[in-house]
C-alpha cells in the first residue's frame, strides 16, 4: 500500500499534478514522430461541438466525406454548390487543420453530365477533359491555401480474383478507356504544382490481386503515360477478422517500389466479415461480446503496428467519421476508436500504449 502510494506520487508529480494529462492527448500526439492522423467530416459533425471538441483534440489532418466530391460541388455545367464544402475548409483554415481534397474523378458521385450534351447525347473527348480540367482547376485554386493531399481518381479498379479485367467496368472507362485516369493526374498536376501529393485511391488495396491490379496501374500511369502519380491510397474498411497484418505489409512492401508516399484514407474496423467500400452493407454487425471487442481491439493493434513500421513511407493515416455514432456503417458495426458516446474503446488504448 504505501508502494501504491509512492507511485501515485510520482505519477502526479511526473504529469505536472494531474493524472488526467494523459486523457488531453490525442491521437495527433502520439503520432507526432510517425504520421498525420485524420478523419473525415460532414455537415452533420457541426451541429454537434462535442464531435468539433474531439477532432480538434485527437486529429490534425481533415477530409470532406462527401462535400468536396464532383457530384456534391458540381452538380451542373456553371452551377457550383460550395456551401457544405467552404464550412469544412474554413474550419480548416479557422484551425490550422491541413485538408485532404476527396476526390476528383469517381464514378459515383460524379458529374455525368460532363459526359453529355444537353441533348444526351455523348460529346467528344476533348470536350470532355475541357469540363473536368475545369472542374480540377476551380476546386483546386479554392482550396490551394489548405490542401496537402488529393485523391485525384478513385476506386478505378476491379475487385475479383487473377482472371477478370482490370479495370472498373465504369462508364468512365467504358467511354475513355485508363486514358481518364492519365487525364485527370495531368491535370491535377498542372492545378496543384508540386507542393500537393496526388494520390490514387482505392479500397481491398490489400487484396493480393487487387493489389497488384493497382500497381501495374500506377506503373503503367508513371512510365507509359508520363503522369505524376505521387502516392496511393489505401483506404482500408476492414473487419475484425482480415485483412492480416501480414497481407497489409505486403500491399504497402510492394507499393513503395513504385511511390514514396502511402495513404491509409478511410479506415475502419467493422464487427463482421464485410469489408471494403461498397455502398451496400449489413447495417447489423456481430453482438459486441468481450471476444467481439478483443478482436476488434487486437486488429487495431495489428494495424498500427505495421503502420509504424512503414512510417517512413506513411504520411497519415484518417480514419473515416469521427466516431460510431457518424459512422457511414453505423454504431452497430462498431467500426471506429471512439464508441457513439464519444468514449474512448479499447482499441484506443491498444494504439496509443505501444
């Protein structure tokens, strides 16, 4: 007894009095020596200055969910829609938060019409990449002064085993073939200079087929057509029982042959055997039992692991929504650190005690 309260003493001298000094520390500070720790916002995290309390305490990179994506902010040819996407970068700006620009060409969410005439009818090429050179250049010049990282084109690969076609089979690539991807970096490039990373993202970038789906892309983009592909990103969207440690490691092994810079952009750690970015999912997890939270907790801790390991490749790593409560998979997937009340899980602690 009197050890303990030896100990205690110490401890509060050590914490300049306090014990809860620890508990004003974020993520952000942990990481201070390894990499940027981020999240992704929405409209709906301002009405709620808890949400705003705990990302300026835990994080120090931001992205848009969904209020910077083409679709969101360019609904129309001349029509620009920058109420929610202004709210975020200037809370940005008010708070000294670099922003993650997500994304410029996806196929959902995405401005069709640039595609069409008003007829509906589809317009040439160059007509085409005039619309989304534009798109590029205004987003990118209103935002210049905060971003860091952009994801220029997403999700533009397929999932699936060795034998199926590369490339989503989206209208985009129906229509212009990998050269829109080509395209968009091009531009991207010209808009950002050199001062912004441009990134590819994709989620399962893990999976060993995928994975090397996304590679031979990027090579091809870097040495075929000439493009400034400066990183990929890995979104994660993961589950508490894969991908591994071991498969992770390996994508991030193979992608640092062909970039210098690697992304984890959207992750979370579901409570059942889903995994990846596909807009439909089960809205119910696994009942969160002990063994549930252990294993969530433990493939945190996986993770982390290997992110520190590769830190000298990672720059950040953003976890997608601020906590279950916001989370796009719903507090009953568990997916993220923080619990719908806020409150620090398990897996919190297994990340910031290693």
């Amino acid at each position: 007894m009197v050890f303990r309260k030896i100990l205690f003493f110490l401890l509060m001298m050590m914490t300049g009095g306090s014990l809860s000094a620890q508990e004003n520390l974020g993520l952000k500070d942990v990481y201070k020596d390894y990499f940027k720790v981020g999240c992704a916002i929405n409209m709906g995290n301002f009405y709620h200055p808890e949400d705003l309390e705990l990302i300026l305490r835990e994080y120090n990179s931001i992205t848009a969910e969904n209020d910077h994506k083409t679709g969101m902010v360019h609904p129309r040819e001349g029509v620009w829609n920058w109420q929610g996407a202004d709210v975020i970068a200037n809370f940005c700006r008010e708070n000294h938060l670099p922003l993650r620009l997500h994304n410029l060409c996806w196929h959902a969410q995405f401005a069709d019409w640039m595609m069409y005439d008003e007829q509906g009818n589809p317009v040439p090429d160059e007509v085409f990449y005039a619309r989304l050179r534009d798109h590029i250049f205004t987003i990118v010049d209103r935002y210049r002064d905060i971003i860091y990282a952009i994801d220029v084109v997403n999700e533009a690969m397929a999932d699936g085993g060795p034998d199926v076609q590369p490339y989503r089979p989206s209208k985009l690539y129906e229509r212009f073939g990998d050269e829109f991807i080509a395209k968009a970096f091009q531009f991207a490039a010209e808009a950002a200079g050199h001062d912004v990373l441009l990134i590819y993202n994709d989620y399962n970038a893990a999976d060993r087929f995928k994975s090397q789906r996304i590679f031979n892309m990027v090579k091809k983009m870097k040495e075929e057509y000439g493009v400034r592909v400066d990183g990929i990103g890995m979104q994660g969207h993961y589950n508490i029982y894969g991908p591994s440690a071991a498969e992770v490691d390996s994508a991030i092994t193979m992608y640092r042959r062909i970039v210098d810079h690697i992304q984890f952009t959207e992750l979370d750690v579901r409570v059942n055997m889903e995994m990846g970015g596909q807009l439909q999912f089960s809205q119910k997890g696994e009942e969160i039992t002990d063994e549930v939270k252990a294993r969530h907790t433990e493939q945190y801790r996986a993770l982390f692991e290997v992110f520190r390991k590769h830190r000298d490749v990672i720059d950040c790593v953003t976890f997608w929504n601020v906590s279950d409560r916001d989370s796009w998979l719903t507090s009953s997937n568990y997916p993220l650190l923080f619990d719908k009340a806020l409150q620090r899980k398990d897996a919190y602690r297994a990340i910031t005690s290693f």
